[in-house]
C-alpha cells in the first residue's frame, strides 16, 4: 500500500492531507489565513471558509464532498450549534457523512475546526 502526502502551503508542520488505503484523511482545518492567524468572522463565516477548503482540498486529491464518509467537529461554543448546522447543511445537502462534534478550546481563539475522512477518488465526475 502506498501513501501519498499533500502539504499545506500554511507555515505549520502536518499534511492538509494523506492519502492512504483508498481512503483520504485531511488534517484539521481552521479558518486561518496566509499567515495562520485565525480569520475574524462569526461561526457561519468560519464553518464557510473551513469547508470551502475542505472542498478545495478534496479537489487536489481527486474527491468531493459528496465521498465525504466520516467528520470530526470541534466548536468552541455549543450555543453556535444550530448556526454551524445551517452552515454545514449549504455544503455537504443530502450527502451527509457521519459526524461527531464536540467542545473544545481552539487555536487562537478559533470558533470550530473540522476533520474529514474520505473515499478517495469516489465520485464518478473525477
């Protein structure tokens, strides 16, 4: 079995994603900027450009999120829960993989951070 590795261009030390097993696991993913400071936006501007990324990511490995199968949420608050739920529902829609969510204190400040686990190059339209 080979493994495939995809750097991140942010100056942290960990892959944006590892590909592995037929299987695609990315990193945590923060709403940070170039210089990975934590971008200042409310929790459904953060989950946004989270999951913009997490997409993005996907792409670069040959996914999408519909071979999205498993995600790890971590909020800072639970009081923005039905606000990253409405978020998280724009993208993912119907194909809703399997989720856990819990409560954490976040890098920097940071409102959530999300992991995915994926089906790599599941989609047909690759």
């Amino acid at each position: 079995m080979s493994i495939e590795r995809f750097p991140t261009p942010l100056p942290v030390p960990f892959s944006k994603a590892v590909k592995a097993g037929g299987f695609l696991f990315l990193s945590g993913v923060l709403a940070m900027d170039a210089n990975a400071k934590i971008i200042d936006a409310d929790i459904g501007g953060q989950t946004r450009v989270i999951l913009e990324r997490v997409a993005a990511t996907l792409a670069e490995c040959g996914a999408t999120m519909a071979d999205v199968v498993r995600v790890t949420v971590w909020l800072s608050d639970f009081a923005d829960f039905a606000e990253f739920n409405r978020e998280y529902e724009r993208h993912f829609g119907r194909a809703l993989p399997a989720r856990s969510t819990v409560r954490a204190d976040l890098y920097q400040g940071a409102k959530v951070e999300i992991e995915v686990q994926a089906l790599a190059g599941a989609s047909p339209a690759q």
